[in-house]
C-alpha cells in the first residue's frame, strides 16, 4: 500500500476493528452456514441461528457493506462467492473455524498487550510467550484445534509445490497437530515424519494423526523446540510459524540446529510471515508479526534478505524466498551441500 492521503484512508484502518467482530460475530452465530442453501431475510435467518430478528438486520447489513453477503431479492441476504467458499462449516476450504476460534476468541484479545509489549513492560500476568500459554490445556486445545484447520490450505499448497518423493524422514519443529506432516505424508507414502512440539499439543496432534491412519509414520517428540533435543539424520526439516512466535535471538541457532540435523542433500524449509527486504508489506505479513510481538516482545520481524543471507551464510544452497499464501506468508527453501 502507498501513502495515505486522505482522512477516509486512516479511518478506515481505525475502524478495522469493528469489520473484525462483525465477521467473527456472524461466524460465532453460523450466520454463512446458515445461508449455504440459498438466500435468507432476516426472519427466517434468526429462525435458524440464535440471532433476534433486529440484530439479524443490524449484523446483515454491516456484513453486506464488508462484501461479506450480498442483497438478493426483497430483504434477503446471500454469500458472497467467498463466504460461500471460506466460510461455510464444512465446505472443502473452510477455515472459518481457524478465524472464529484462534483470532476471534483468542489473538484479537491478546492483542491489548501490544503497547506494553512495544516498550517492554508487559506485567507479571500477562502472556508472554507460547511456552507459557499452552502450558493450560484449554488454551492449548482452542488454539491448535483452529491452527490445524488453518493449515491444512498451506499444507495442501506445498505439498503441490514440492518433490519428496527421494525423502524418508522428515522433522517438523513446532508442528502443532501435525496438519503439515500429515499432508505431506498422506501425498508421499514413503515419508515418515517427527514433530516436535509441547505436552499440552501433542496430546491431540496424535488423535488427529489417528484419524488420518498415520500413527505408524507419524510421532511426537514433546517438549518446547527451543530446548528439546531435536532427533538426527532428516531428509526435510520443516519451520512453519515457528520464527515469528520466538525471540529473534533464537533465529540463528535455529538455523544451524536445522543445519546440524540434516542429512547431505537435504532440504530446509521455513514457511512464515516474512517481509519484503524494504520492509514495504505485504501488510498481512507485517501486521501478524506485530500480533506476535504481543506475547512475545522479543519476537524479531523477518524480511526476505535476512532469511536469504543467514541460509547463505550458514552454508545452505539454492537458496530462495518465495510467497506462499498470497500477501501473508513467504516460503523459504534452501539445500545442505550433498
């Protein structure tokens, strides 16, 4: 985005919040889910939710001015071609759970703690870091329940993009529920995969690698990426969202604890929100580093030729920054020597 040069411009930013908890509002309501079949006015739709028939109208036309819905007919409401694909509970690529429940419920709260996070002086019983608020289960359960829908889009795309068919171990270092590896290894049967990743998280990633028949191929080694003893010998290593979420201190032994633990040949891949070099956007990728640094005040922003010089530098080749999903997220890929 440009320069702003309007008064319009900045309220629209200011403003934001409230488009925010409109959409999360009609989420928690299954006010799309409501309307797959076809359009709905504002009776019948509280009919189907537990909205009173006033609020319906109120909450439909601050969704209609977002382009969420779309008028149809006398009073009526329809989706929007998107809603209809991103938001509908079960439609192929929903993740409206993702956003109802990890952004709406628990990142837009956490957000309050940007100002004392910026000048270092978060209080004693705030969140301030990952190990620390996955250390209560509930949490844990609600975040990495909605990442796992969340990531199942990226996962899909990568594993379009890459080639594993020559790889048979793979780590995963902060893996949450394994929606990764279990795509990974659902698209290469002779991939077998490790994640690593806290107590309270594993629990259930090993009921979603169940379901998914992976349970021989896919294990858990517990505790925080940070200070667990990653295992040897990997064909692929896999960083997703893990960088944003730690303290940029970290960043560089990360690196070579990936470098450490790769066979000759083998492929690191970093998938994160990750700058342009000129720190000019894309926005979505900035403001989520900012929405890290909330809890996690040391967190660093990366931008492309930081990740491209530290994989350079420790000695991987081919090494290149590439977007992933569209105006959010960067993949990084780089080769230890073989």
């Amino acid at each position: 985005m440009g320069a702003l040069t309007t008064a319009d411009q900045i309220s629209e930013i200011a403003f934001g919040f409230m488009g925010s908890k409109a959409l999360f509002a009609a989420l928690e309501h299954g006010v799309f889910t409501a309307l797959r079949d076809g359009p709905l006015d504002c009776a019948a739709l509280a009919a189907q939710t537990d909205l009173d028939t006033e609020r319906a109208r109120t909450l439909l036309t601050a969704l209609t001015g977002l382009g969420l819905v779309v008028p149809e007919g006398e009073g009526a409401f329809a989706n929007s071609p998107a809603a209809e694909a991103f938001l509908v509970h079960g439609a192929t690529y929903d993740f409206g759970d993702y956003l109802r429940l990890q952004v709406g419920r628990q990142m837009y709260g956490l957000l309050d703690q940007i100002d004392e996070a910026l000048t270092g002086s978060l209080p004693d019983e705030a969140t301030a870091s990952y190990a620390e608020w996955f250390s209560d289960p509930d949490e844990a359960k609600l975040y990495s329940d909605s990442q796992h829908s969340g990531s199942l889009g990226p996962a899909r795309q990568l594993a379009k993009r890459l080639d594993l068919t020559a790889a048979r171990r793979m780590l995963d270092v902060g893996g949450g529920t394994g929606a990764f590896a279990i795509t990974l290894c659902g698209a290469n049967p002779n991939l077998s995969a490790t994640i690593v990743d806290f107590p309270n998280v594993a629990a259930l990633g090993r009921d979603y690698v169940a379901k998914a028949g992976l349970t021989d191929r896919i294990t858990y080694v517990e505790g925080n990426a940070l200070e667990t003893k990653w295992p040897m010998g990997q064909d692929v290593i896999l960083m997703s969202y893990l960088m944003s979420g730690v303290p940029g201190a970290t960043h560089a032994g990360l690196i070579e604890a990936a470098w450490e633990r790769l066979t000759p040949g083998g492929l690191l891949l970093i998938h994160d929100f990750v700058v342009r070099a000129d720190r000019t956007g894309p926005k979505l990728a900035a403001l989520w580093q900012l929405q890290h640094t909330a809890f996690t005040p040391r967190a660093r922003s990366l931008d492309e030729t930081w990740l491209e010089d530290s994989l350079s530098d420790t000695g991987f080749e081919a090494v290149s920054v590439d977007e992933m999903i569209p105006e959010m997220t960067m993949l990084a890929k780089a080769r230890k020597p073989g």
